[in-house]
C-alpha cells in the first residue's frame, strides 16, 4: 500500500511513486510516474514537484487512516 507514502502526506510532503503503488494511497499530495519513463523524466517530475506548494490535503480520503476511524471499523466488525 506505501504506509510511508501515508505517514509522508500526512507530514505535509508532496511525493513522487511510480503507477505500482496502489491509487488508495494517494490523499491528494502524490504524483504518479510510470516506471517506464525515461530517468529524465523522473527528474523533471520531481524537480517539478519539490517547486510547487504543498498540496491539500484529501480529508475524505484521510480519515480511513486515522485510528479512531480504524477503531470504529473493528468494533463494528466485532458487534457482528
């Protein structure tokens, strides 16, 4: 799934993944790069990434990560 790629959006870090990383884990702050590029191409991805502000964050998305959100998942599950 990329828990770094998580924990690194939720620092507020904009990031680079290539296309195998499942979209599940974008929360509006990953931009992906397939791995056939070319390595200019990755560079100038992540040149253009490092120039540009911090993207907002997708709370909708975000929430599923937050341990109380999580909690609650399991105590449903368990309630069943």
């Amino acid at each position: 799934l990329g828990i770094s790629l998580i924990e690194a959006q939720f620092a507020g870090l904009n990031c680079v993944a290539s296309n195998n990383i499942p979209a599940l884990a974008d929360l509006g702050r990953i931009t992906f790069v397939s791995l056939d590029k070319s390595i200019e191409e990755w560079a100038r991805v992540i040149s253009d990434v490092l120039d540009k502000p911090v993207s907002p964050l997708d709370e909708e998305k975000a929430k599923c990560f937050d341990i109380r959100y999580t909690v609650k998942q399991l105590e449903e599950i368990y309630d069943k």
